[in-house]
C-alpha cells in the first residue's frame, strides 16, 4: 500500500537491531519529509562504504579502510602494552577516557560455550602471535564484567602465563557518581574486595 | 577515530527521530557486520528512490511514485466517501481494519495555531475542490482525538458545511482491550457520551 521504495526502506530498516514496524516507518516518513537530497546522498554512499571498504585491522581486529587501524600505525604510541577489548565500540570507549596511549586488540566477542563461540572463533591466536613476534610488557585485559568477560580474562591469563609478560584485569567497584543503595551485590563484593589504602 | 565511512554513517543516523549517538553506533555497527552486500544496495538504493521518486497524490496528499495515488487510481472503491486523516500513516492504519473501501484525503498535518499551522498550511483546500468537483455524499473526519485533531474536524465540518453533504466523526471510547480502570477521564467521558443501545 505504500509506494515501493518506502516500503523497500522501511524493511531495510526493519532489519536493524531493535527496530520494529513502527520505528521503521518513523524513519523512513523523516527521510522522505525531512532529509535533504544531499543528506540522502551521503548516507547512501556511507552505507556502501561501510561494508565495501572497512574490514578489520590484521593486526589487532580494529576496524580499518586502510591496510592497517589508525592505532597500530601509530608509532608515538606505548608499543608495549596491550589492551585487550571485546569489540571495536570498546576501543572508542577507552579512547575517550584519554588516559591509555598503548596499543588495542580487540576480541570480537567473549568465550560462550552456550552460544558455541569458542577460543578459536575469537582473535585469539593473532593476540598470541603478536605477543611472540613483539616486546610486549603488558597485556591489560578490558573484557566486559560478565560470566562470559571473566572466562575470556581467565583463558587469556593462562595461555600468556608461559610468556615473560604481565597480564592486569582493568578494576571493578561502584561506577563513580553511583551510591552503595542502588549497587548490586556483586559490584559491592568486588568493590569490598578492591580496595585500597588512602592512608 | 572510527573509519571515515563509519563516522560518516553514525552521524546521518544520528539525524533520525529519537536515534542518540549511541543507537546509531549500533545501527551502523550492525549494518558493518551482519548486513550483506546486497542488503546494503537495496537500502542504499530505496533511500535515494524514497527521496527522488515519492511525492504527494495532487488530488489526495498520500504518498506515491505515480502520477496519482493507488487509492485515487482504483475505481472499484466507492468514490463517494471520503476519510480525512492527518498523515500518510493514518491511511495505512485504516486500511488495515480492512472495512473501509472509500477514498482517502491526508491533511498533512493539524490545525494548531501554537506551531504557526493553520488551514493554509495543510491540504484542505484541495478537499474543498474535491469535493465541489465531484459527487460526494460523506466527508469522515479521522484526525486524531486531541484538541489540535478537534479543532481541525470542527473547523473541515464548517467550512464543508455549505455543501450538501454529509461530515461525520470517527467514534471515540475505551480501546478495545482496555478497562475503565486504566483509561483516563477524558476517554470514559467520551465513552460514556457514544453509548449506545445494545437491546
């Protein structure tokens, strides 16, 4: 009943994460009301170059358009640390703590044995090679807080342990501006069990 | 620090209703990694289609890619009637209930003198042509039950009302499926103004 091309954009944005009949159709009548043909344009081609030109970093999973990230051309970054990260989102997210100069590997997801996604299904072994071919003094592992992030921080500490390199755990505890009344247990427990003197 | 297409795709989906920074990551993200090639081209193609071939019906201000609208074009509906509703999407939600087989005319919008919009804003004078050009015996008026949507079907039934024909009022009352308790006052009045007689 609608015209064609609305209803083939509205079943493309049915396909996105989230997005139902009605969001869909939402965005596609704010694309035909309010887009400007320059703003169509844009996202067309950006849509095509997502998938036509990114790929992911051969060295450390990130994504990339060129041979290699951004990152890991960096030279005037700590070559000699790595933070381990579960998917790109997470890279963008350290970055914006602006805190860590050294190098990312990102995961592509956790070690779910339920979801059959095991060591071999991640970049695991790029991480490990890496590890061999270079200095590496540390390795910090940024996996999320789960049962799956923890599993995936236990495996990696043990096969790095043969290798003369530090592996550290980034901390847990109460998110900052958050109060002990509206903690779970767990992170009250870890941030119990994480403390520090002050004096 | 994301790839330039990324960037470029997170920020045209930041321009959609109620879409953050956040969504978007996620909308592109997702197109990144689970959309295929061809998946992407059709939306690509449908966005550029939705904007360069859709315009409004000129006799009933619905959404089409043809001279004139599917509604308008099809002669086995009864040419007699006419639903006024405020938006293309209204259409379609009528035509769901699938009882209504007459045409249709979308106003674009509502009376409301708060945003600047009055009757000469929206699509009514080419309903007023309509319906001095051709045979037409009821007018339904289906804008929405708030005051704008009142405002607006008092001000169509005005200036309609020189004509010979007839203007009514979609009902309102409680949603089917709903109880007295959690509807509000405004809708049990109403309910209670349409009773009618069931014996």
């Amino acid at each position: 009943m609608y015209p064609k091309s609305l209803e083939d954009l509205i079943i493309s944005f049915e396909k996105l994460p989230g997005v139902g009949k009605k969001t869909a159709e939402r965005y596609a009548y704010f694309i035909a009301n309010r887009f400007t043909l320059e703003d169509v344009k844009t996202m067309s081609l950006s849509l095509q170059n997502v998938k036509e030109k990114i790929h992911r970093c051969p060295t450390c999973g990130f994504l990339t358009e060129s041979d290699f990230c951004d990152f890991c051309l960096d030279s005037s970054r700590d070559q000699n640390t790595i933070l381990v990260v579960e998917e790109p989102k997470d890279v963008i997210a350290m970055e914006k703590c602006g805190r860590y100069h050294g190098l990312y590997h990102v995961l592509n997801g956790v070690i779910s044995p339920l979801n059959g996604i095991g060591p071999d299904e991640l970049n695991i072994n790029s991480l490990v090679k890496r590890l061999e071919d270079h200095k590496v003094d540390e390795v910090i592992v940024a996996t999320s807080a789960t049962v799956e992030g923890e599993a995936t921080a236990l495996f990696l500490s043990r096969i790095i342990s043969p290798l003369p390199i530090r592996v550290t755990r980034i901390a847990y505890g109460l998110p900052v501006g958050s109060s002990l009344e509206y903690s779970d247990e767990t992170t009250i427990l870890k941030a119990l069990e994480g403390r520090k003197p002050i004096k």
